[in-house]
C-alpha cells in the first residue's frame, strides 16, 4: 500500500474522529451514538503534534498525535493517540505514523495502551516497556451514602478551587515535574472540569480536578471524570481519589 503522511488540518476532524469511534466500538452489536467530535483532537492541533497518513486517492487511512513536556534530557513525550482504519491495519501505517511524529530521541516517552495486542507490541518494539494496568473505573450513581462512607479519605474536607488559583498549577508542577498551567486552563475550558483542594485538619493534602464532560464517554455520556490528582504521599494520594 502506497501512502503518506502529512500533519493534520482542521478539516481532517470529522475523519479521524470517525475512524477514532470506529476502533472504540469494534464489534459491538449495539454501539453508542458517535458524540460530537472529540476536543481533544482540537487540543492536539494546537498543543502538540497531529499527523495523518492517507493514500493516493486522499483517503485517511489513520491519525496519530503526540504532547510534550519540557526541553532536552528532562522532557516528556505522551503519545496520546494512534488510530488505523480497519482496512489498512498491519500495512505500516502505525510505524509510518510513529516515524512522523516528534518522539524525541533518548527522552522518556510514555503511552495508555491499546487493549489491542498488535498495538502493544508496536509500542514495545519503539521502546516502550509495560509498566502497569490502567483501569477505567466507572461508579454506579445510585451508590449509597453509606457505600461513600466507607470509602478511605471520607474524612477529608473538599473545597472548590478556583480555576486561576495559581496554586493548583504550582502543586501540579511539583508532582508531574513539567508546567501545565496552559493545559489545566484547556480542562476547565474545554472539559468543565472543577478544581478541588482536599484538607484533614486544616491541612491541604492534595488537588484534584473532576471532569464534568468528557467526549471520549461513548457508553456513558453524562459520566464526571476524576483526574488529575496529586498529594504529598501514595496514602494522600489514595485518600483524595
């Protein structure tokens, strides 16, 4: 198969979008309306680095995108999306779309895998070693007060936060260990996301940000988004989520 690949446009959305749902709802009998095009892809035109491969006759054939932090030895490169049409897995579009992108060379580099085998073999082979599961978990709304009750951390006090308290963007700097005031405001701006600070005793044990919209909730559209969270210790950690 004779492609190439190109960085993305606005007018590229709708397509990669498509081909974005159809590798979420795969084989199921009964898929979830599409949504609305995802803002995330939006995110990545603007915040880092969007390529799409096509074919001769202008066909999309697949979509990849990459975020970083930083500069030199202490950056951060996410790859944050890798997408191929049905019709054209296992051809080299993956690897082509790989090659494109600004993974930088000899920097951390870090991905959620697919669920899909020949997805984490290609990460592995680009020097990417499994490290850890990564669920989504989803709470039943009709959970009980007391169920919430039991929880750890159900004694801490939780207090809205302002979107522009410049201490929500120093305590994220100090626990992702790269800037991102810009992508903080993207979240309350794009995913109406609320900012939190959690205390015990008068004492701030972490931050946190719910997402109240969230595109990429195909099977549940109305679902709030928990993330990011950062404390001084694992067991803060655990008791702020």
């Amino acid at each position: 198969m004779s492609f190439t690949v190109r960085p993305g446009r606005a007018d590229d959305l709708s397509t990669i979008h498509a081909i974005w749902y159809a590798n979420e709802v795969a084989a199921d009998p009964s898929p979830p309306a599409s949504g609305p095009i995802l803002s995330g892809f939006s995110y990545e035109m603007e915040r880092g680095d969007l390529r799409v491969a096509e074919d001769e006759a202008g066909r999309t054939l697949g979509f990849g995108a990459t975020v970083g932090w930083g500069a030199g030895r202490d950056a951060l490169t996410y790859l944050a999306d890798l997408f191929i049409a049905d019709d054209a897995q296992s051809q080299g579009v993956g690897q082509a779309l790989l090659r494109a992108l600004p993974l930088g060379d000899g920097v951390p580099r870090c991905v959620h895998a697919s669920v899909d085998p020949r997805a984490t073999a290609l990460y592995i082979r680009w020097g990417m070693e499994p490290r850890w599961p990564n669920y989504l978990l989803a709470a039943d709304p009709q959970w009980d007060a007391h169920g919430l009750a039991v929880l750890p951390g159900a004694d801490l006090e939780v207090v809205a936060a302002a979107p522009d308290d410049p201490d929500l963007a120093a305590w994220d700097l100090r626990h992702f260990g790269h800037p991102r005031a810009r992508d903080l405001a993207w979240l309350v701006e794009s995913r109406d996301a609320q900012p939190l600070w959690f205390r015990r005793a008068g004492r701030t044990l972490g931050y946190g940000y719910v997402q109240r919209r969230c595109d990429e909730a195909l099977w549940s559209p109305q679902a709030w988004t928990v993330g990011p969270v950062g404390a001084e210790t694992p067991a803060d950690a655990r008791d702020c989520v």
